[in-house]
C-alpha cells in the first residue's frame, strides 16, 4: 500500500506542471503597451490566465519587470495566430486583448 501510495503521488507532483501549462502561452510585442498603470516593453511577454471562464485572471510577465495581473474576459475562437489590439488615449497605446491561437482574452472585463 505504501508503494501505491508513493507512486500516486509522485505522479501528481509530476503531472501538475503540465496540466498547468495549457493556461500559459508567450506573446512577442511588437510595440510597448500600457496594462494598467505598467508599461510593457518591445519582446517576449508570458502570458498565464486562471479560472474556467468566462471570468478569468490574467497574469503578464515580462523579464525584469514586475507581473501584472487584471480581469479579462476569455472568448473560445480558432485565430490562428497571435495579437494584441489597443486603444490609443493621450499618445499611450493601451493593451484591450490579446488573441492566441485558440481564444481571445478581453482585458478589463
């Protein structure tokens, strides 16, 4: 039973990163953007969202900069590509969503 119980475990601990992974996808900006009060820099940007949705957390992180974490809306959609759209307010473009492959989160939702 010990041996069971041993191998169950070492299976959950190994497994939970990669169930972990479906929700964390990288983005490439092209450009900086403003999520909230944080600037995003040109370069890669992970990208990690949490919940079932439709109501999710989003989490952007970016090398050397603090993550920043909003509300957002996820919306199932076969894109086929990766994006981001903004909002230009007072000559700052303002990140409103981020399309990956297979869904869409709309920021701030």
């Amino acid at each position: 039973m010990k041996r069971f119980f041993g191998f169950a475990l070492m299976l959950a601990l190994l497994s939970a990163p990669a169930f972990a992974g479906g929700n964390t996808q990288t983005l490439n900006l092209s450009g900086a953007v403003t999520i909230g009060s944080t600037q995003l820099s040109v370069g890669d940007c992970k990208v990690t969202w949490t919940g079932a949705g439709p109501d999710v957390q989003v989490t952007l992180t970016q090398k050397g900069k603090a993550p920043v974490t909003v509300p957002a809306k996820l919306l199932k959609a076969k894109n086929g590509h990766k994006a981001v759209t903004t909002n230009t307010k007072g000559g700052v473009d303002i990140l409103q969503t981020i399309e990956l492959d297979n869904l869409t989160l709309v920021l701030g939702s």
